[in-house]
C-alpha cells in the first residue's frame, strides 16, 4: 500500500473523530496528516512526513485554538448563556415567594421549579406568598433577597 494512502486513511479518521467529538486535538491531528499527505506525493523523504505532520499538528492548534475559543465566547453571547455555575448563577434572579418572609425568619421561593429556603435580611415587613423577590446572595443553601416591587 503507497504511504500517500495511509496518510488519507488518517487524516479522514481523525476529520470523522472531529465531527464525533468535537475536540480541537483531532482536527489538529487530522490537517497534520494532510500534512504528511502532501509531502508524500512531493516524494519528500518518509522521515520528513512524520516531522511535517508534526509541525502542522502543532501550528494548527495554536492557530486554531484561539479562534474556537472566540467563537464560542461569541456563541454563548449571542445565545444569552451565562458562564456562572452552582449557587452563582442563581444571584440576580428573580424568584416568587411560595411561604411567606417574615421579619427575622426564613421563608421559602420558587427558581425555575426549585423550592429555596430564603432570608431577607434588612426587610421590616412581611413578604407575601406570590411577590418577586431577587437573590441578591446566599449562606450555604439559604439564599439571601430583596423584594423587586414594594406597595408605596
């Protein structure tokens, strides 16, 4: 079997990996061995294919990491998506109050069909079921809020 045909097997088996997976590393691998491929039908010796494809694969990573990762900051933007995980994610959301915030005490609020156990520290007045209310932060899983609409 000619070795041009080995790098073309390769360089199609890590291009189809690259469309599984998704990860940089494969299609790094993949423009190596295309690489590889030109220079074995140059009829460049076999010890500079490996070092071609080689050298390739690096370049292409730090040529192509760069801008995937634009990309995706530029994706998730576009689509609204916020990078904060776990309880951070939860601060600057709305909830509504399901048991009523008294003074002093802990009450309960719904987030996207989770019940939380929360405090409004700083409120004189109670809460009633059914107000929004912002989480402004947390203690452990108790979240700290301030109601959004207060009567005048």
């Amino acid at each position: 079997m000619e070795i041009w045909i080995i790098w073309l097997i390769a360089a199609a088996l890590l291009a189809i990996a690259e469309v599984l997976t998704q990860s940089i590393w494969t299609l790094c691998l993949a423009i190596g061995c295309a690489a590889g491929l030109v220079c074995s039908l140059c009829g460049v010796p076999s010890a500079w294919h490996i070092a071609a494809t080689a050298i390739a694969s690096v370049a292409a990573y730090f040529i192509l990491l760069p801008w995937f990762k634009r990309r995706m900051s530029l994706e998730e933007k576009r689509r609204g998506h916020d990078s904060r995980t776990g309880m951070d994610a939860l601060l600057g959301r709305k909830a509504v109050v399901t048991h009523e915030i008294r003074p002093g005490e802990l009450g309960r609020a719904r987030i996207d069909g989770d019940n939380w156990q929360v405090r409004a520290p700083g409120v004189k007045t109670v809460i009633r079921h059914g107000e929004e209310v912002s989480v402004t932060g947390y203690d452990s899983i108790i979240l700290t809020v301030e109601p959004l609409h207060r009567p005048s």
